[in-house]
C-alpha cells in the first residue's frame, strides 16, 4: 500500500484528495490512497511521517507552503527560487520538496500562447505578489519574458494599480491576475485596471479556476484579448507531483 496525501490547516475542501482519489479508480490503480491531514502545527510533520510508513508523498498547502522547508533535506531547484514548497517526496528516509505551481503555470502559459497565435509577449504585469506571483515569475524569467508586479501597498511590488495607464497597459500583452479576486463566491470582484486599454493583442491569464470565466477574463475578452483560466495550471501541478512520486 502506498499512502499520499495533503497537510495545511485547517482542510475544508480538497482539490488534490477529489482529484487522486478520481484518478486512482478511472485508471485502476489499486494500491494506493489519498488522505487529508490536517495538522495545526508544522511541528507534527515528522511525527506523522515516521508514524505512517506507507507515506510516499504529500502536497502542501497553506499555512505551510513557507514554513515546511525547515522539515526538509532537499529543495529542488523551482522551490528554492520561490521559497515555497507544494509537493514533498518522501523515498529512502529523505525529504525532498518541490514546487509544481512553477510546473503547472509554465506548461499551461505555453499552451495558451500557442493556441491564441499572438506570439510569444515581450513583456507582462503579474497583479498580486503573493506566493503564486513568485511562481508566475520565476517561470517568465526563466523564459525571458520580464514582468512587473503590481501590489495594492506601495513597498510590495514595483506598480500600484494607480500607476497603470494606458502606456504600462499596452507595452505589456501579458497581464496575469494571482490575487484571490474574482474567486467564488466573491465573483462579482476584479483587479482595478483600465481595462479599455486592453486589446486584441492581449493575453489575460487568471490563476483563478472557479468560476472558470472571471469578471477579469470577461472584461479582457470583451475588449478581443485572448484568455486563460487557472484550470488547466490546477491540473498541470497535480500530475506533476503524481510524476515525482513515482519517479
Ligand atoms: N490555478 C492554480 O493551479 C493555482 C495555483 C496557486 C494559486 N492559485 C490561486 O492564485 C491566487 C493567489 O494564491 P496565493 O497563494 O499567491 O495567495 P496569497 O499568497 O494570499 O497572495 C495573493 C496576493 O494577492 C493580492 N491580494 C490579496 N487580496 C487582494 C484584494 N482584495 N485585492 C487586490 N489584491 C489582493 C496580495 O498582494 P498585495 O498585497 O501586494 O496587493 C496577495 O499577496 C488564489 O486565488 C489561488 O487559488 C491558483
């Protein structure tokens, strides 16, 4: 029996545990489980390991995507830049910990750029600057694409949402929203920008998944950008953590 599963706290609603358990009985995979263990502190990690023998993996979420890094021995090279840990592998006593948002955002964003035939952008505005914004940019430095963040405090990221005019709007196609606004149920919220800027040579990328059209993607669609929901991310990171536990 090989045992997987997700800490964070507290765990009402698990995408991972819905989306394991799914694909354990579709692709008949007999020997293995998908747990929820909600732990109140990080400091039960290795309590919990060395209790479960059977623990191959687990994904991480919040509040301990930072603070599990001082529980592991090693950090592969994505989780290092982002200083933050989603999936943990767990082969011959070692630690090791990985980030599949950078993963899952990277496949997705090449994905979508293709099929929207506008060519690679130059240049891009990430909106928000919390752990999903360093993934964001982790991945467009490594494929040189450069990118602002935008921050609603003037000491986070480089631009306010009062900085973006129609200049900053139209040097960058690529504007990707990593706050939670839009998500349900608040779905009727949106990031401030002046969205009569946006245009047909536009890429507008939500990390958000539900609703799987946000207002942010419904304004940038009515002006003829081309759009991408945080779907396909969601499902990219999830079967990349399925690859390193069973490499
Ligand atoms: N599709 C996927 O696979 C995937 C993967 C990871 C995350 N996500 C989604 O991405 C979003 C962000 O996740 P995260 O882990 O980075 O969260 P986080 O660490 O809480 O960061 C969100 C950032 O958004 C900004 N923000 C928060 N509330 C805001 C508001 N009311 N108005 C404007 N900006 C606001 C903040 O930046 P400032 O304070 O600087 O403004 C904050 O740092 C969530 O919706 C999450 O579900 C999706």
């Amino acid at each position: 029996m090989k045992i997987f599963g997700l800490i964070g706290y507290p765990l009402s609603h698990s995408f991972s545990k819905k989306y394991f358990t799914q694909k354990f009985a579709k692709e008949n995979i007999k020997d293995c489980s998908y747990e929820l263990f909600p732990i109140e502190e990080i400091d039960q990690l290795p309590e919990l390991i060395s209790n479960i023998r059977e623990l191959r993996g687990l994904n991480v979420t919040i509040p301990y995507k930072e603070k599990v890094i001082d529980f592991l021995d090693e950090l592969e090279e994505g989780a290092k830049a982002v200083a933050a840990v989603n999936t943990i592998r767990i082969a011959d006593q070692k630690l090791t910990g990985y980030n599949t948002d950078v993963f899952g955002f990277e496949k997705s964003l090449r994905g979508f750029v293709e099929k929207s035939r506008r060519g690679f952008p130059e240049k891009a505005l990430i909106l928000g600057t919390g752990g999903a914004a360093k993934a964001v940019h982790y991945v467009l430095e490594k494929l040189g694409i450069k990118s602002l963040m935008v921050s609603r405090s003037i000491d986070k990221g480089q631009l306010n949402y009062t900085d973006l005019d129609a200049l900053i709007i139209k040097e960058n196609q690529l504007i990707i929203n990593t706050t939670p606004l839009g998500m349900s149920p608040d779905v009727q919220s949106f990031p401030s920008l002046p969205y009569r800027e946006i245009g047909s040579d536009h890429l507008l990328f939500d990390l958000v998944y539900n609703p799987g059209k946000t207002v942010f993607l419904e304004k940038g669609e009515d002006q003829g950008a081309a759009i991408q929901n945080g779907l396909d991310m969601l499902y990219g990171q999830a079967e990349k953590a399925w690859e390193i536990w069973n490499q």
